[in-house]
C-alpha cells in the first residue's frame, strides 16, 4: 500500500464526525423541507407514495456519502472535494425533487445516477492499490444496476415512471440488505475491506435524525411567523413544540447513547449498522409526514379534520415508533412493550378523530409519546444502566 493511499484512508483513532461531514448534513434540512412542501401539494396516497420514493433516493446518497467518509479520511482535499461534489449534486436533486414526477424527472434522475456512480468511480480509483477499492466497487455495481430503471422511468410518465423509480429504489435497497452481493467480489458481510468504526457510524446516525427534527422546528417556526399570534395558533405551536421534544427524548433514551457499543459487541458490525441504518430511515421517513402535520394544524387548528390531514397528523409519529422499535431490537434484541401499545392507541383511535379539529387531534399522538417518555423513565429508574445486547 503506497502512503499517499494510506493518507486518504481515515485513520482508526479518528471516530468523530468531521466538520466536512456535518456541513453535508445540512443540504438535507432543505432536502426534507423540499419533500414535505411536496407533500403537502399532493396530500394523498400517490403523494405519499411518490415522496417515499424520493425520499429513499436522496437516503441512498446520504448512505454512500457516509460510508465513504467512514472509509476515506475527510481532511484529505481529494475526499473533501469529492464530498461537496456530493452535496451540490444533492441540492440539485432536492431542488427538483418536488417536481421530479412531472417536468423535472430526467433533471432528477440525471443527477443523481451522475452524483452516485461519479462518487463511486472516483473513490474506487482513488483506492485501487488498497484492498478497499472493493467496497466501493460493490457499491459502483448496485448503483449501476439502480442507474437503469432511474433513467428508464425518467424518459417515461405517470405511473410507468412511478414503477420504475420504485423498482430503482428497492434495487437499491435490497442489495444493501443482502450485503452488497457483487458478482467475482462476493458480499459486504465480515469482510476486512469494509471494516467499520462503530462510534463513527452511530454519531453519523444520531446526527442525521437531529437533522430531521430540525425540519420540524424549521416548519413550526415558519407556520408561526407567517399567520397571526392568536391563542389557537400558539396552543398549537406549543403541542408541535412539545411533540419534537417527546420524539427527541425517547430517541436518546438508553438505545440512542448505546449504539455504538452495540456496533462494537455485533457478531457482524456491517449487518448491525445496516439494521441500524433501516431503522433511522424509518424514523426520518416519519418526521416528513410530521412536518406536514405540523403546517396543517398550526395554519388550521380548528378547521375541518381530513382524512389526509388525520394520516399524517397520526402516521409521523406511528412510522417513528416503528423505527423506533426496530433501533432498539438493533441495540437490545428486544422491544419494549409501550412501543406496540403507543402504535395500537394510534391505530385504533383513528376513526375517532374524524370527529376532532385539527389541532385537537394533534395532541393524540403529542400524549401519545409523552405517555412513552414516561414508561421509558419509569422503567430505568433505580435499575443500573442496561447494556447493548444486539442480535446475533
């Protein structure tokens, strides 16, 4: 191994998140922002279902760019150069994304198959005389394989689009499941080259959710600051405010400050982190809807409750406990039992809400996750700490 490839490697003791990286962290406040005002465009299951799959599109970047930067030492001006090439092709892409089911589909798609393989390609190279190239070859494979249906449904319309882009998506997604399985290198799972710091990987999570309760704060101050400060809008500023605290706290509890003991203890580092890494995309993929959530009731708060309105106001937080769940069977091997019972109350008090304004029906959830909050607090006092017993 040459030592300017060694230079560009990071170096086991560096296991805090580089400045470089925390600055790639922000074009997704936009990112999200730019998928929620989507989504309230087109407040619907087709809406809904187009804003997942931009959503998982724009996840897979943040993906590679964090494993590459788990692998390449980000002070090098190779590495930081390739990651800011990243970020502006994700600004671009988050542009579009509102209209990337409409006019903007071949800009989209275009850059992010340019964004994604380019990464790749050069990273790759830039390693070819280390055994790591081969992490990002496997990586180069998948995304070349997405590249097809990407560019395929771009040149298409309607629901012809829709299926492609879906289809690129749980290509995509599904290899990383599998570990990466590439024909001649095998796959991901316990191999050297893609050796993992398990405190590294754990900040770069923690720090990706805090992102997305930032859009939270992001919409509910925007919401508020547009309209006037009367008791209704304030009532509801302070039930948003109260909900992204709750989702903050039972995020933390115990799970959030032990993942990285539990990447550590894995049998498997690389298939622990990728559970760990579907679970905070569900998390996030409920903090979309969440804002949404939030711009409805605070601009109507004693308005006429939808039956859109009550699927976002409910499904945020539902999908959140969801990958709330699966973040704690990553860490614990278990799931706490509030879990499964916050998400039957919000199941099964949905067709109640129908009766409720919207600002009324925002305070479910909100006592929801406090009711949790609670539990959790409860439950650990005077226990000693529990430790990470991930699956094997």
């Amino acid at each position: 191994m040459t030592s300017g490839v060694a230079a560009l490697l990071r170096r086991p003791e560096e296991r805090r998140a580089a400045f470089l990286e925390l600055f790639f962290d922000l074009v997704f406040v936009f990112a999200l922002a730019a998928l929620s005002a989507g989504l309230v465009k087109n407040l619907s299951w087709h809406g809904a279902f187009q804003t997942l799959v931009l959503l998982l599109a724009l996840w897979g970047v943040w993906t590679a760019t964090a494993g590459l930067t788990d692998r390449m030492n980000p002070q090098q001006p190779l590495v930081q150069l390739l990651v800011l090439a990243t970020m502006f092709g994700t600004l671009l892409m988050a542009a579009a994304a509102p209209e990337a089911f409409h006019d903007r589909g071949l800009f989209f798609a275009v850059t992010l198959v340019v964004t994604q393989i380019g990464g790749s390609v050069v990273a790759a190279f830039l390693l070819r005389s280390h055994e790591a190239w081969r992490a990002f070859a496997r990586v180069l494979f998948w995304h070349c394989v997405s590249a097809v249906p990407w560019i395929a449904g771009a040149v298409t319309h309607g629901v012809t689009r829709s299926v492609l882009w879906a289809l690129a998506v749980v290509l995509a997604n599904t290899a990383l499941a599998l570990g990466l399985p590439t024909p001649w290198l095998g796959r991901a799972y316990m191999r050297p080259e893609f050796a993992i710091s398990g405190e590294h990987v754990a900040e770069r999570y923690r720090q990706l959710f805090i992102i997305g309760l930032g859009e939270l704060v992001l919409v509910t101050g925007l919401s508020i600051s547009g309209s006037r400060f009367g008791p209704a809008r304030v009532a509801a500023v302070v039930v948003a405010f109260a909900t992204t605290a709750l989702l903050w706290r039972i995020y933390i509890h115990r799970a959030g400050g032990l993942l990285a003991v539990a990447l550590t203890a894995a049998a498997d580092p690389v298939r622990a982190s990728i559970l760990a890494l579907n679970a905070h995309l569900v998390m996030v993929a409920g903090l979309v809807p969440s804002a949404v959530a939030v711009e409805l009731f605070i601009d109507h708060p004693f308005g006429h409750t939808q039956p859109a309105w009550i699927a976002v106001i409910l499904g945020g937080p539902a999908l959140f406990l969801v990958g709330r769940s699966m973040f704690e069977y990553a860490v614990f091997g278990r799931v706490s039992r509030d879990r499964t019972v916050g998400l039957i109350l919000l199941a099964g008090g949905s067709p109640v809400m129908f009766f409720l304004p919207p600002l009324a029906v925002a305070v479910v959830p909100a006592l929801v996750l406090a009711w949790i909050a609670v539990s959790d607090a409860m439950r650990a006092r005077g226990r000693p700490p529990e430790a990470a017993a991930p699956p094997r």
